[in-house]
C-alpha cells in the first residue's frame, strides 16, 4: 500500500511519461539536439515541481488528519504542533480562548490552523525547495528536517537538496522567462522525474514513521 498523497503523485507523473513518448516519436531515440521540441522538455520540468509541490502539501495535510483522529491525547503530541496551538491562542483576543482546547477540542484547533497555514504558505511554497519543504513539514505535523531523510547510494542529503533546488530554480527561470531561458535538455527530464521519484519516497517514509510514533499507527 501506500499514501494517497502518493497515489496521486504516481498517477500525476504518468503526464511526463506521455511528454517524453512524444518527445521520442518526434524525436526519435537517436543521440543529438532535438530542434523545435525543447517545449516538452521545459513543460516537463513545470508539471515536475508542480507535481512535487502537490505531494508535499498532499501528505502533509494527510499525516495532519491521521494525528488529529488518532492521538491518543494532546500529550504525545511533538513541541513544535503544541508550540503552534500555543500560539494560536496567545495572539487570540478571547479571554477563554483556552478552553478551545478543553477535552478534545486541540484537534479542531489543529485542523483550523492547518488550513489558515495553507493560505499563508500559497504565497512561498510555490518554490518548494528543500528549505520551504522543511518549514511546510515542520510547521504542519511537527516533522522537523525532512530532508535528512533525502539520501541513498551516492546521494548524501546535502547532494540532494542542491539539486531540487537547482531544478526548483530551472523551474522559475522557464515561468518568468519563458523561450528565452537556458537549454532544457530532454536527459535533464529524465533526471529531475526520478530524483523527485526518489525524494517522494524517501519523504512518505519519513511522514510515515512520525505519525506513528504519535499515533501508534502508521499512515498506510
């Protein structure tokens, strides 16, 4: 099984999929420039990190719900949700604001902060680099530093990181500048689809273990 953060990340890629099929039958597979088909390839790098962005949003939002409706008590929560409900009723003008989270009412607290960051974050995390990916996880479910989690063989975290944020970066050169942007090189495609591939998985499983050393349960 997995997440349906997941789910829907790997039924989204399958636009790439379809862009470098075209790219091939245009193309064809022989080495050499493909003039008059680098638009694929920066579509491409655009529906990639809009792709990505989703999944973190996505998963965030559904590791948030597994912690609401599974908790145990507010207690195991980790300190940077308790520092987030703790804030929401520090900047609250009502006097009794505390008694929101009377009983069992922090989790509605949660899920009413959840959306009101959502809103604050539509205006940074559409350049989800690594640095906002680590706010967004941190700032929803507690989850600090996801992006340790981001190596495998010959990729360290440092590794990592750099070359989301040099795709990330790719991806604000083709919106702002369009044509006049560097070459998009149909192997940069390829690359950037499986790094992402390979952050996904590493950052569901990370989700994965945090919401069940809150909860007990795991997310899938």
């Amino acid at each position: 099984m997995s997440s349906n953060a997941r789910t829907a990340f790997d039924e989204n890629v399958k636009d790439i999929d379809k862009l470098l099929l075209l790219h091939a039958a245009e193309g064809g597979d022989q080495p050499g420039r493909r003039y008059g088909l680098e638009v694929l390839n920066k579509s491409a790098i655009v529906l990639i990190t809009s792709f990505w962005e989703s999944y973190c949003e996505d998963i965030a939002e559904e590791a948030l719900e597994a912690i609401v409706q599974h908790a145990p008590n507010s207690d195991v929560l980790p300190k940077e949700i308790k520092k987030v409900i703790a804030k929401t009723l520090k900047e609250d003008k009502n006097e009794i604001a505390i008694w929101e989270i009377s009983d069992d009412k922090w989790r509605a607290v949660l899920r009413k902060n959840f959306v009101a960051l959502k809103t604050e974050r539509n205006k940074t995390f559409a350049t989800p680099k690594s640095f906002n990916v680590n706010q967004l996880f941190e700032s929803a479910v507690g989850l600090a530093d996801v992006s340790s989690n981001w190596k495998w063989e010959k990729m360290s975290t440092t590794q990592a990181a750099n070359k989301l944020n040099g795709f990330v970066a790719k991806r604000g050169d083709i919106a702002h500048r369009g044509s006049s942007t560097s070459t998009v090189k149909k192997s940069e495609v390829v690359a950037y689809l499986n790094h992402v591939k390979k952050l996904a998985a590493k950052t569901g499983g990370a989700v994965n273990r945090h919401v069940k050393t809150i909860t007990g349960q795991a997310l899938w």
